[in-house]
C-alpha cells in the first residue's frame, strides 16, 4: 500500500498540478537517471538529467490478481549518437525504478517528497531509426514474471 504525504495530499486537492516522473535505469554501462521535466534536477543526492517530453511511460496498471504487469519506457527523437550507445546495452535482468512527484513550477521545487510507483527489471531493448533520430524503448517487467519461469533445479548426484 502507497502513503502519500501531507505536502503532496494538499497540492494535489489544487487546481493546477504538475507531475513528473524519476526513472533511474541500471545500464552496465552505468546508472543512467532521467526525469520528464524540461529540465534537469537533483534529487536523492543525484543529478537527473531533463528529457521532457521526449520520454513516455506506458500506463502502470496495478491489478487485484496476482499476475506480472509490464511497463514500457521510451526515449523519441534522441540523437543518433545514443544508437550505438543503446546497440552496446544488454539491459535484460537489469533494475529499473520509477518515482512520480507532484512539482511546483512556479518555484521549481518539488512537493513533499517523490512516490516510488514501480520497481522492476528491464528486458527487451528496441531500437526504430529515423534519418536524424531515433526512438529508444525498453520493457520493464514486474518482477512477479519471475514466478512464471520454471525452476531450473536438477535433482542429480
């Protein structure tokens, strides 16, 4: 179950609200960490770097069943220097987080304090190339899915 805090209960009952999402990706090149703002922020002792609206997370979907529900994160019109960045990534069985966050853009800061919404590993990595971009995406999965897969145990000498 979600708590959501008292700062972030009171801005959301306002007429205007603006969320943003913090999604952290552990590539083995590295830990990359993006925020759907316009610009860059820090947070966590962490600097995240603006994408704006070039990133798109699918719907979260949280079920009543006990089932494996995926995510879908994209990154559209990103230069195609990262292609053979994104062609070097194995991101499958690697974590992925995501944190939504009520924000103020009229004194840019954040409103009490981020809610984890999802945890999960990433899988597949798709590449579409254009002629001056490119859209990169990658499936998360709950890490429910791991209950679907048999186990691989042998029962040998």
């Amino acid at each position: 179950m979600k708590t959501i805090g008292s700062a972030m209960q009171t801005a959301l009952a306002s007429s205007h609200v603006q969320f943003i999402a913090f999604i952290e990706c552990d590539f083995l090149s590295g830990v990359q960490r993006y925020t759907t703002c316009g610009y860059s922020l820090n947070w966590n002792g962490y600097s995240w770097l603006g994408l704006g609206g070039i990133v798109s997370i699918s719907e979260i979907k949280e079920t009543a069943e006990l089932e494996a529900v995926g995510v879908k994160l994209e990154i559209s019109g990103a230069p195609l220097a990262t292609l053979s960045l994104a062609l070097q990534e194995k991101p499958q069985g690697r974590s992925a987080k995501i944190w939504f966050a009520v924000f103020d853009s009229d004194t840019g800061l954040l409103v009490g304090s981020p809610m984890a919404e999802y945890v999960g590993r990433m899988d597949t990595l798709s590449i579409a190339r254009g002629d001056s971009s490119c859209t990169i995406a990658v499936n998360v999965e709950s890490r429910m899915s791991d209950f679907a897969r048999p186990a691989a145990g042998r029962l040998t000498d």
